[in-house]
C-alpha cells in the first residue's frame, strides 16, 4: 500500500526537525497535518517535533497551540503518560494557564497518580478557585481516597459554578450510589442523561436503578445504553449491556433480545443472531424484529427463510423503502433479478438518495451482466456516500471481471483503506496487478490474503505463479506444491495448479519433475493448451522429440495465435531434421510476435544448418538486439560468421560470447577454429587447450589443437592430437567426423586421408563415398568428375539398403556435382529425385532452385 502524501510529508519534516534545520521542517509538518493521513500517520510525533520546532523558532504561542492539539488527542488514545509528558511542557512555556494545569490534572489521575493529581488540583483551586473542573476533580480524588463527605462538598462547589459539570454530575451520582442514597443518585444521573446520550451515563442510571429495585427501568437504560453503544461500533459492550439485562432482570425483555440480536449480527456471528432474533421476535414481535431476522438469514445464505421474514416486515410495514430494498438483495441471491431490480427501482423512486439501494441495484445489473449500468450504479452510490466500503468493493471487483485493471485499482486501494482486513478485496488487487505484470505487487497482496486465510488454494496458486515470473523459482516450487497438497486434500486438485508447478520445475531445471507436473495438468484437462505447450517443451529439451511433437501440435491446433507454442513446435522439428517446417514454424511466431528472441534464434541455426548463412546472421542479430547477454546466441552468430568466410567478425562474436560465459567450452572451441583460420596459431592453441580442460569431451577440438601444433612445427604433439580426436578407431563414423572437422578448418589433406580411411572400413556404405565426394565438388571445388563417381556410387549402395535418409542426401550431393561441372540438366532429376525424398531439406530445395534458374524454369511449387 502507498503511503499518503500527508505521511510522506511527515517523513520528511522529522528528518529535518532531527536534522536542526527547523525552517524547512515547520513547512514540512505544517503541509503534514494539512494533507491527508493514512493509518501509519505519526500524528503524535509529528505535533511534538513541530512543537519542538516553533520553540526553537521561539514562536511560543504556536508552540502551546500546537501542543494543545496533541494535548487533546492523546487521551483519547489513552495514552496518559505521553499526555502528561505535552501538558508539563506547555506549563513550562506558560505555568498559569488554568487549562492546561486542568488537563494535566486529568492526566495524572488517568494514571492513577492520585497524590499528584490532587497536588495539581489544589494548585489550581488556588490559581482560579471560581473554575468548575478544578472542584470535579478534588471531587473524583478525594471520593477514590474514601473521603465522600469531602468528595460531595467538592462536587456541590462544581455544579454551584457550573450546573451542567458532567465530571461533577457523574461523580456525584454514582458516590450517592455508593453510600446508599439511591433517590438522589437517580435525582442526578436523570439530569445527567438528560444532557447528552452517552452510554456511561444511561449505564449509570441503569445500575441505580438495577439496585433500587426498579427492574422495568434498569432494563430500558440497560436497552438504551446497548443501542448507543452498537451506534458507536462498540460491539462486544453493547452485547453485554444487553445480556445483563435479560440475565439479570428479565429474560422476556424483547428490546434486550432484539439488540444482543443486532450486536452479534455486527460481529458476523449469525448463527447466534438469528436466535436472539427469534426469541425477539416471540417476546416482541414488530417489522423491525422481521427486518432485522431477514438480514440475518440473508448474511447467512439462508434465502428462502429471509425471503419469509422480510415478507413479514413488509406485511406490517408495506411502504417501509429499506424492507423493500432488503428484500431486493435477497432476491437477487434467488436469481430473480428482474423482480429485484424491479422493487429496488421502485424505492429509488421513493429515496433516490440511498447509496445501499444504488449499491444494491448495482450487484443486481452485475449478475445480468449489463457491466456499464453497474458501474453506474455503484460510483453514485459512492457519490452518495463517498466511504461506503461495501460500493467501493463491489466497484473494485466488477472492473478486476471486466479486465479493466488499471481502473480497479485505485478503488481497491481506497476500500482497503476504509476497510484493511478483508481478503477477499487483497485477492482481487492481486489479480490486477498480475494481470499488469507486477508481480511484485501482486505477490504483496495474495500474500495479505494469505496471512488472513492460509487455506486460499486460490491465493496460494497466484502466489506460486508470481514468484516463477519473479524468478523465484525454489519459492514458487514449495509454494505450488503447498497449494496442490491442499487442493488434494478437499478433492479439487486443479489442472492450472499442476501446470504452473510444471512451469516453475522446468525453470528451475527440474525437467523430469515437471513432465509429472504437465502430465497431471493435461491428464485432467486434455485442452489445457498452456501445459500442452511448456509440457511439449520439457519433452523437447530432454531429447523426447517425438512424443513433443504430438504435444507441441495439439497445442498449436488449439490455439494458432501462441507465438511461444509455435516457437517450441519450430525448435521440434529442427531438432527432428524437418527443417523446412520449422523455418515456416518460426515465420508463423514472428508473425505474431515480431520481437521473439527464442524464434529468431532458432530461426537463425536453422538457416545456419541450412548453409543460408547470411540470413543467419541476420536473425541471429534480431535475437542480440533484444537478448543481448545470451552467450550461446552470440556463439552461433560466430559460427555462421565463420561459415560465411568472415573470420574477423566471427572472432569478435564469439569473444563477445565468452565474456559474457567464461566457461562457454563449445564457443572457446570455435573461437580457436576462427584463430587457425585467420593464421593466428598460437591463440587457436591456446583457446583449443582451455576448450578441452573445460569439456574434454569436444573431441573435434583435438583436431584444432592438432592442426595448430604442425603449423608451429611440433609435429609429434600435432600427431598425439590428431589420434586423441578420433572417438573410435573402428568406426568410419569417426573417421567422417574428423574428416568433416578438417574440412572445416581447410586442412583438406587430412579430410581426405580421413575420408579415404573411412572408405576402406565401410566400402560397402554410402556416406564415405558421399563425404568425399561433396568434399570435392562442394568444399574444395576441385576434381568434379571424380566427385560425380563417388556421388553415385553412393547412390546405388543407398539404394541397395533401400535407406531414404542416406539416399537422399546422395542424390543431392549427386546432382550438386553435376551442377558445379555445369550438366544442370543431367543434374535435375536427380535433384527432384532428392527433394520428393527429403522435402525438408532446404539445402537441397536450393540446389534444386539454383539448377531450375540456370536452366529458365519456373521455381518448383
């Protein structure tokens, strides 16, 4: 909650009053006390140091106004010690002052300080003997002494000088109580409560008459003493003064029942209301009575019986516009909304000026569902009465359920500060604020739901939901699962519950607890497409790719408009070699989210993979400029650099990367690739060394190393590396694989001999025969014809083990070769051949669109 401005000021005006700059500290505590104050204001603190602050101004008489304020306020906060504390300063600025001597008398016997107070009176009996409050006093101490002829004589001084003295009247009263005089004591508490309505006067009154026997008498104050107290909010009191009454005196006294009724309705207590109500009503059956029953059924959902009672109400009282609006409200809860806008519409026309009735009528076009006539209804409620808690709340909630957040919130402040200790108003600011992403705040406020209500999943849930996006993702987890194990516990476990405990474990990098999380989640929602989509996610990132696919797709189907979906699903069918369907994935998230880093990432590797190495840059460069400190994005730009044959920027890339994660192994290892090939040997040893003691398991490395060392002439170390990066000395796929890395690095004698070597373990196999072959015809751009053979001796061995996904990449490398020696005719089918294959491969959808052109062909559909 902000704090007011009139605190603000506060703060400030203590700091510079602390400070002995007292200039600027009077404007600052004099705006204070102007402004508006909240429930944290300082006001005593702030009276005392402007006090401080005019003395040291020496402006005295601003001094003594200021303290007597403060003077005046402390008692009713019944802090009489801090009282006493102002009123000896003012005396010390001005020791005749007969009130504030007076003041400071009180304050002293608040305190039980009897000896002192009376020193203080008798002080001032001699200052102004003529002054009334000084002989009340006198009065009050010498009767709590045992001194009662004194007391009285004190007491008839003060009322000779002053017959309304209600210290003096009151004091007198109860001592004429007290030593037996019970005429007299009614004589002078009857006066008394003639005066004022105070409920200490009629409770008096009604304790004289409760001991003079007068039972019928002591119950009507006792009634009337409730009934004041109940209109000060004194519940607990008014509920007691009631009971004594019907415990005491008489048990059938209707009045005492129909008030201990109203004083536990107050309370929220209307299982005992409605009883007290009912024997009211049996004693003295009255409309109020029925009125008053029909509140308490309504407040405890028992409509029917409500409905029944405000029936009788109006049968007694058929014109009675608050029975009427009553009986509105309950029907609103029957669902007969028509009848009840109906009758409150009609007591509107009678009181147009009744904020319950506009506040209840609101609540009724609420339920209809006509938002604007509610929102109507309740501002000129508030209009009406402008700290009607129950308007401001209802308002509140009606714009959080209209998405109208930003609006709610002011009038969910203001309800608050008319009323802090209501969860419900707590849960629906939470609501807002998360839904304007301040999760902060929103965390702030489900946690004040929280602290009033610890078994609120609903709260417990949101709570959970604003740590994760905080990143708080340890809390979230404990906090999600707290709320699951409660939801379990009244079997009502929710799906989202599940599926933003997923949310938080996948954050977390708790990956195979989050599958469990997701499961649940969509295994009782199978539409719940959030989970479908981040549980499709956690499949993806654990390798699962083909169980997230089916995931990742239901998700996209239900709901074509998720970006982030697409962009998971696009990331899926990268990692599955469909390569054309997740740069079309990709297209279709940034569509709709022009700014998504994670789609123009994986857009960019995949045009990387793709060889279209310029749009890689370019897309990775679109991820940089939103997510700049991400090191893996700056080393697959460098990467595509390197491939684009910009060596330099490629290094700068990658050394951006490795300042941002100096232990980024991958992009340490490529950097020293980028070194070698920009001639740089010793810092692509170097570079290469720190690689393999950080991940000894980049094994391609060893040939970067190696590669380095025999250009530095230390041959017999390049040679230990060259062995060292060979995975499996049986295998042609590790032969393939160094073979690839030198090719990489242009050392094309090694490739071949790597090639060659691959050749003679797996003659029988087409990818040795296809390696070399585009190793000529692509890489090297040398010994075409001889590429040409090779490509298609790995075209029929690939065809023998009738294997698409070795015989397509054959044809391409076969047509590939035709094309580099010019034959883009005899190039075609096999080109077409390779794309009816392997239709996402975009590699080979451009081979086929570059021998189209070149033979004037329209581009392939």
């Amino acid at each position: 909650m902000t704090q007011s401005i009139g605190t603000l000021f506060a703060d400030l005006g203590l700091a510079l009053a602390a400070a002995a700059r007292y200039a600027e500290a009077e404007s600052a505590l004099q705006q204070a006390l102007a402004e508006d104050r909240d429930a944290d204001f300082p006001y005593a603190e702030v009276c005392e140091a402007l006090g401080r602050t005019y003395e040291a101004l020496e402006k005295f008489d601003a001094a003594c106004d200021i303290y007597r304020q403060l003077a005046a306020e402390l008692p009713r906060r019944h802090d009489h010690a801090a009282a006493e504390a102002v009123l000896r300063r003012m005396l010390a600025l001005n020791p005749a002052d007969v009130e504030t001597l007076e003041s400071l008398g009180w304050a002293l016997y608040n305190q039980n300080k009897t000896a002192e107070s009376l020193g203080v009176f008798l002080e001032g009996v001699g200052l102004r003997e003529e002054w009334a409050p000084f002989h009340s006093g006198l009065g009050l101490i010498y009767a709590r002494l045992g001194n009662y002829e004194e007391a009285l004589r004190e007491f008839d001084r003060a009322l000779a000088l002053d017959p309304e003295d209600r210290e003096a009247l009151l004091g007198k009263g109860t001592l004429l109580r007290r030593v037996g005089d019970l005429q007299g004591s009614l004589s002078v508490l009857r006066q008394l409560a003639a005066l004022t309505a105070d409920p200490q006067y009629t409770f008096e009154l009604g304790v004289t008459y409760q001991t003079a026997g007068e039972s019928a008498l002591a119950v009507g104050a006792f009634v009337e003493t409730a009934r004041q107290l109940l209109e000060r909010g004194q519940l607990q009191e008014a509920q007691a003064i009631a009971e004594r009454a019907i415990y005491q005196l008489d048990p059938n006294a209707g009045a005492a029942h129909l008030l201990r009724g109203l004083a536990l309705y107050a309370q929220d207590r209307y299982a005992e209301a409605i009883e007290a109500l009912k024997q009211a009503l049996a004693l003295a059956p009255s409309a109020e009575v029925h009125y008053r029953l029909a509140q308490a059924y309504h407040e405890s959902e028992q409509f029917d019986l409500a409905l029944g009672a405000i029936n009788q109400a109006l049968e007694l009282q058929p014109e009675w516009s608050a029975a009427k609006a009553q009986k509105g409200a309950i029907l609103r809860h029957l669902e007969c909304y028509d009848a009840a806008l109906q009758l409150l519409d009609e007591v509107l026309v009678q009181e147009p000026d009744s904020p319950w009735t506009h506040a209840e009528r609101g609540a009724v076009l609420s339920d209809l569902g006509r938002t604007e006539e509610a929102l109507e209804a309740f501002r000129t409620a508030i209009s009406l009465e402008p700290e009607y808690f129950y308007a401001h709340a209802q308002l509140g909630m009606l714009l959080v359920g209209s998405e109208r957040y930003a609006e709610a919130l002011p009038v969910l402040e203001y309800a608050l500060t008319l009323n802090p200790d209501v969860p419900f108003l707590h849960y629906f600011q939470g609501v807002a604020w998360y839904n304007l992403d301040q999760y902060a705040e929103a965390l702030a406020a489900f946690d004040a739901v929280l602290q009033h209500d610890i078994g609120n999943a609903e709260a417990g849930y949101y709570r959970g939901a604003c740590l994760r996006l905080l990143g708080r993702f340890e809390e979230a987890i404990t906090a999600l699962q707290a709320t699951v194990d409660l939801e379990l516990a009244n079997n009502a476990a929710q799906p989202r519950t599940y599926g933003e405990l997923g949310e938080a474990l996948r954050m977390a990098g708790r990956h195979r607890e989050a599958v469990e999380a997701f499961r649940r989640a969509v295994e009782s929602a199978p539409e719940y497409q959030w989970a479908l989509a981040r549980y499709g996610e956690t499949l993806r990132f654990l390798g699962q790719h083909a169980e997230a696919l089916v995931l990742l797709e239901r998700a996209v189907a239900l709901n074509g408009s998720d970006f982030w979906a697409l962009g998971s699903l696009g990331a899926t069918y990268s990692a599955l070699e469909r390569q054309r369907s997740a740069l079309l994935t990709f297209d279709r998230a940034l569509a709709l989210s022009p700014q998504y880093v994670w789609a123009w990432a994986w857009k960019g590797v995949v045009l990387r993979q793709a060889r279209r190495y310029a749009e890689a840059v370019q897309a990775l460069e679109r991820a940089l400029e939103r997510e700049s400190q991400l090191a893996w994005l700056h080393g697959e730009k460098g990467l595509a650099l390197r491939q684009l044959g910009a060596y330099a920027c490629a290094a700068s890339s990658l050394l951006q990367a490795l300042e941002l994660d100096p232990g980024y192994a991958w992009g340490r290892g490529q950097l020293a690739g980028v070194n070698y090939l920009l001639g740089n040997d010793a810092a692509a040893l170097e570079h290469a060394e720190r690689a393999l003691v950080q991940d000894p398991s980049l094994l391609w490395v060893q040939q970067v190393r190696s590669a380095a060392l025999q250009r530095l002439g230390r041959e017999e170390e390049a040679a230990a590396a060259h062995v060292a990066g060979l995975a499996d000395p049986e295998s042609f796929q590790a032969y393939l694989d160094r073979g690839d890395t030198y090719a990489a690095l242009l050392a094309f004698d090694q490739a071949i001999a790597d090639f060659e070597h691959a050749l003679q373990l797996a003659p029988d196999r087409p990818e040795p025969y296809n390696a070399l072959a585009w190793l000529y015809a692509d890489t090297m751009g040398t010994r075409l014809e001889e590429a040409t053979a090779l490509a298609e001796r790995a075209v029929r061995l690939a065809s023998q083990l009738e294997d698409v996904g070795l015989l397509a990449p054959a044809l391409d490398t076969l047509g590939w070769t035709y094309c580099k020696r010019g034959l883009f005719a005899e190039a075609l089918p096999h080109l077409e051949r390779a794309v009816s294959l392997a239709d996402e491969a975009l590699l080979t959808q451009d081979h086929l669109e570059f021998c189209r052109q070149r033979l004037g062909l329209t581009p392939a559909a």
